[in-house]
C-alpha cells in the first residue's frame, strides 16, 4: 500500500521512498525484469506525482545498484552480469553467517513469532504454487533474519543484496517457484530459536550455496512488460 503524503499546497502525494519500495518489490518478485526501461512519463502517471518526485526516486534505487540511469537515455532495471552474480552471493556468503549469528543473540520472542508466521505464509505461497508470493517471501525471510539482529546497517544490506539477487535469479535462474530450496528456512529458523550458533551459521551457507548452485549463469532470460500495469498492481 502506498503512502500518501501532504505536500505545502495540501496535495496529497506519493512520498520518493513509496516509489522506491513498490519498484523494489516488484523487482524483488521478478515481476520488473533486468533491462526493462522505466520511464519518466509512465511513472509519473502510475504514481500521480511530478517528474522531480520520480527523479528522486530513481536516484535512490541507482543509489542501491537496483537502477542504472544513462545520461539522454533513461533509467532501466539493472542488468548484472556473470561476474556480478558471482560477487553478490560473494558477499551474501561473507555477511549474512554473521546476521544468523547475532540473530541467535539478539532475536526477542516477538521476532521468533514474526518469522514463524513469515515462514506459514511462504509455505502457503508454495502449496497454491503462487510464484509471486513464493518469490516475494523467500527473499523477505533473509531480510526478516537481518532486522532480527536489530543493527540497522545490516538490515539495509540484506534488503540491497536480497533485490539484486532476485533480478540474478530472473537472469539465470531456472522456473521453479523462488531461488530459495523448500524447507531449508525452516531449519535455519530452528537452529536460531535452539539458540545453535553454529548450525543456523552452517544452514545459512548451505542454503546460499544451494541458491547459487541452481542458477545457469551461461543463460540469460529476456522480456518486455507494461510497467504502467506492474506498478499499478
């Protein structure tokens, strides 16, 4: 749900950060394929708001390596390449074993119950076979681990490398329901509530090895898609 905001003349307004999330998420459930162009034009009237508000927009999701923006051409939905898919699970592998560690130290009850819930959801987005859901809540769990540890920084990488590993998995991944193998959520959350360090750090490797294992990084998926009608969802 976007947010609206107030602007000075009391117009309500689609806050930058709204837009940012809803094309996140929408990269996140592959629904935005790499290369797809976003136009100034079609987001202003997809989100009602003026061309700076979405310039904005597109700075911040650049910021995040989700955008790139070429000078009199546009901004476009990242394209990565072999070489940066190798680097992003590279760099899921080196950090998050430590967001499972302090996930083990620091998760309250309250985040326990939210990741149990998180996981019933993506197990029912699995049994009805709803791809988008499964793609969308597969990610999420990695970030739902991240806020868990309460570190702010951390939460912010999960959430950048979890979109860039969706666009990866929409590149070179294969047409299963989502990039993550069943059930291995299942066991990292049980090593983290048995407080087992040491098992939820080697599940959390596993699973991203596993992730990375079923990807064909020799292909490369293609498509063009209405983004006035993703967006608008």
């Amino acid at each position: 749900m976007l947010e609206p905001i107030v602007d000075a003349d009391g117009v309500l307004r689609i806050d930058e950060q709204a837009i940012v999330d809803r094309i996140t998420a929408a990269v996140m459930e592959q629904r935005l394929p790499h290369g797809t162009k976003l136009t100034e034009t079609a987001l202003c009237q997809v989100f009602g708001v003026g061309r700076m508000r979405v310039r904005r927009a597109l700075l911040l999701l650049a910021n995040q390596d989700i955008v790139v923006l070429y000078s009199n051409r546009g901004a476009f939905i990242a394209s990565p390449g072999q070489d940066e898919a190798r680097d992003v699970f590279e760099a899921r592998r080196a950090i998050e074993p430590d967001i499972v560690r302090l996930a083990v130290e620091r998760a309250t009850d309250q985040d326990i119950a939210g990741l149990d819930e998180h996981l019933r959801r993506e197990s029912t987005a699995r049994a009805e076979l709803t791809r988008r859901d499964a793609i969308r809540l597969s990610g999420e769990f990695h970030v739902r681990l991240a806020e868990a540890t309460g570190n702010r920084v951390l939460i912010r990488l999960a959430r950048e490398l979890v979109a860039r590993t969706s666009l990866i998995i929409g590149l070179f991944g294969g047409t299963g329901l989502s990039g993550c193998p069943e059930n291995e959520h299942a066991g990292i959350l049980a090593a983290i509530k048995e407080k087992d360090a040491e098992r939820a750090i080697s599940g959390i490797r596993d699973h991203l090895t596993h992730i990375e294992a079923g990807l064909d990084l020799n292909a490369r998926s293609h498509g063009k898609v209405d983004i006035r009608t993703i967006l608008a969802e």
